[in-house]
C-alpha cells in the first residue's frame, strides 16, 4: 500500500494538495471540528487557512506535535510555528498552508471562521485513506 510520503516525493504538490494532506494527517491525530478553507484571491500570504480544535490545552500541543512529525516525514517543513507552550492556539505555518489548532473555548472567542467568511470551505472526504486527489472546486 501507498503511503503519504510515498504520493509526495512522487510528483510536486499544489497547494490545494497540501492543504488535503494536512487536513487528512490533522484529523490522524484526533483533530476536531475540521475546517479547510481556500482563501485564494483573498489573502497575499497563503493560499488555505486549515482550522481545528482540540477538547484540552494537552490534547492542542499533542496534535500540533504529532502533526509536525508527519508532515516533516512527508518532506514538508513548516516556515514557522508558534503557541504550542501555552497550547491555546497553535499556528502552524506552512507557507500555502497555515494550520490553527485551537482550544475550543478559543476557538469560538476569536472565530476566525466568521472573520473569513468570503473564503470558500473545501468539501473533501475524511474517509478517505489518501486526501483525493481530483475534486470539484471548493463550494461549500
């Protein structure tokens, strides 16, 4: 069987690619309330924001940790990350990509959802063994 490492170093990925991976690793590591939004022609300094929750301040930082080590062993290095010692709001930059893991409670104060509300939310299968690789354009 095909592993995610394998699919990557086979061909460059888009960022819409990388955006699936991330969101198909995050949701590995027991991520809540998935949410992937394309903020192409929105925003100059990324492509998807992808925002998730965690139940505990623990549970943000090990998700965030974990998430790192996948995506770093798929050959994806993050630009920057900040917030994991306090684990209240984890931003994970990766250039095209930037991830938010919040603490629920967190998450709804600043609810970066309704901030980018112009940004279409991307429909993809989080049953899927591998983010899938041709799909429609992100309506919600």
């Amino acid at each position: 069987m095909e592993t995610i490492t394998d699919i990557v170093r086979k061909q460059p990925m888009s960022a819409r690619d990388k955006a699936l991976l991330c969101a198909h690793e995050a949701l590995q590591y027991k991520a809540l309330d998935l949410v992937l939004l394309d903020l192409t022609g929105l925003s100059s300094f990324t492509d998807y924001f992808l925002i998730c929750s965690g139940k505990s301040s623990r549970q943000v930082q090990g998700i965030a940790d974990n998430l790192e080590s996948g995506l770093t062993k798929a050959g994806i290095k993050p630009l920057g990350i900040e917030g994991r010692v306090d684990g209240h709001w984890v931003l994970m930059d990766y250039v095209d990509v930037v991830i938010h893991i919040f603490y629920e409670p967190v998450r709804y104060f600043y609810d970066l959802e309704s901030l980018w509300s112009d940004a279409r939310r991307v429909i993809w299968s989080e049953n899927a063994a591998i983010p899938e690789r041709e799909m429609d354009e992100g309506a919600i």
